[in-house]
C-alpha cells in the first residue's frame, strides 16, 4: 500500500503555475517519503482557479494511505465554477465530520472572469502577505475551527472568507499548516518564506519560490529525508 500511495502522492499532488493578467500564482510541493505532513494540491474549473492546502488528519499509515486521496478527492468534487469559499468550507466541514476527522486547511480562489482572489483557512492554517513599499511581512490568521469539530450551524456562523484586495507588486502566500514545525538546519520553514519574500520581492512569483526550494534543495540528504510533506503557493500582483 506504502508503494501505490508514494505513487499517488506524485500524480495527484503536483505543482503547478497560474500566469493570469492580474496575478502570478504558482504552487511548491516536497514529497516525503512517508504520510505525515500537508497536502497541497491544485483544481481548475472553468475560469476558476483554486489551490488548496490541508493537514494530515490523526490516525495510523495504514488508513491515513487511504483517507488522504479520498480527502482529496471529496474536497475537489465539490469545486464547480464560481463556487463560494464559505459554501465550500461548510461541505468540507461535513465531510470531516461524516469520517470523523480533524483537519487544518487553507482555500484560495482566484477568478479570472471578475479579476478577484479569495482566501480562508481553518485551524492553524496561515498565511502571510507584504505589500508594495513595506518592509515587514505580515501574518494573516483566521481564527476559525479546524475542519469537523463543529456542527454544520455552529461552524457556518463562526468561518469567514476574505477578499484579497492588493496592488501591483504585492505578494501573497499561503503557508503549510506545519510550516512553523519544519526546521530547516537552524531555521524555520515560515521564518525562510518570509526572509525569501523580503528579499526577493522585485522578483516574479516563479523566482521567489524556486530560491525557497533551492534553499531546501541544498540541504543534506539525510534532513531531506526526514521532511514531512509540505508545500506553499506564491501570488504576485500585477
């Protein structure tokens, strides 16, 4: 099963770029070579575009090498064209809670008929973003309840979603929900993106990420081993 999962992971779970006229968004995935971790994958329905993040939910390899695509799989059978990020996350939230899981996740949508992007998360999911002519990257955290722990109503009336309303050059990304437990020699997996994004922020979206996976790229055989599955989403505004 470890076998037919590892290979499922490569072609369900892949990166992908977005060059739309408003907005670059291109996505980041390290594979491990075990379950734990957070998937990442991306779904294009007509003109809408939507990356997606999630967290392993508990539970032993065995059934995690099964509930992992078949999360995918629920998640993305509900996207249609134009759908809603809160009409999805209260689905998603059903699904959780039909399989008795607890699950982090962060949504973006990017509409390529109305030129909007919009984003939620759930749990510990974040985000950061840093806008044209500042020099500090901020955090942008929901405090919303992971997916499956409350009932239907309890959870439509506490989850929001927001409209991300930036300018030229401003950058967006979407973080892991274990970006703050991956150490990378003596430094965070968060604490990187962010330092990238300062950095390199003139830069196209393509070029900021690829610094962070060459970062990762340099590390030493045996670390990259013991990684987790991981990933991030890069948007720069045109």
């Amino acid at each position: 099963m470890r076998e037919t999962f590892l290979k499922l992971k490569a072609i369900h779970f892949k990166k992908h770029a977005a060059e739309l006229s408003f907005v670059q968004a291109n996505s980041y995935i390290f594979h491990s070579e075990g379950v734990e971790g957070a998937y990442l994958f991306y779904h294009q329905a007509g003109k809408s575009h939507f990356y997606l993040t999630y967290s392993v939910p508990e539970g032993d390899p065995e059934t995690l090498y099964e509930q992992i695509p078949g999360l995918r799989a629920g998640f993305r059978g509900s996207i249609e064209e134009g759908a809603q990020l809160k009409d999805l996350l209260v689905r998603y939230n059903d699904l959780c809670r039909a399989r008795k899981l607890s699950v982090d996740l962060s949504l973006v949508h990017i509409n390529e008929n109305t030129k909007n992007v919009e984003y939620s998360s759930c749990g510990s999911a974040t985000a950061c973003y840093l806008k044209q002519g500042e020099e500090e990257v901020k955090t942008l955290v929901f405090d919303y309840p992971r997916l499956g722990e409350l009932a239907k109503k309890e959870f439509s009336d506490k989850v929001r979603t927001a409209d991300i309303r930036f300018g030229r050059d401003d950058i967006f990304v979407v973080l892991p929900p274990n970006a703050e437990d991956i150490k990378l020699e003596e430094e965070q997996f968060d604490s990187l993106i962010k330092e990238t994004i300062l950095r390199d922020r003139s830069l196209s979206a393509q070029i900021i990420g690829m610094e962070v996976v060459n970062r990762i790229e340099s590390l030493s055989e045996e670390q990259k081993k013991t990684l987790p599955e991981t990933g991030f989403i890069v948007l720069k505004f045109l």
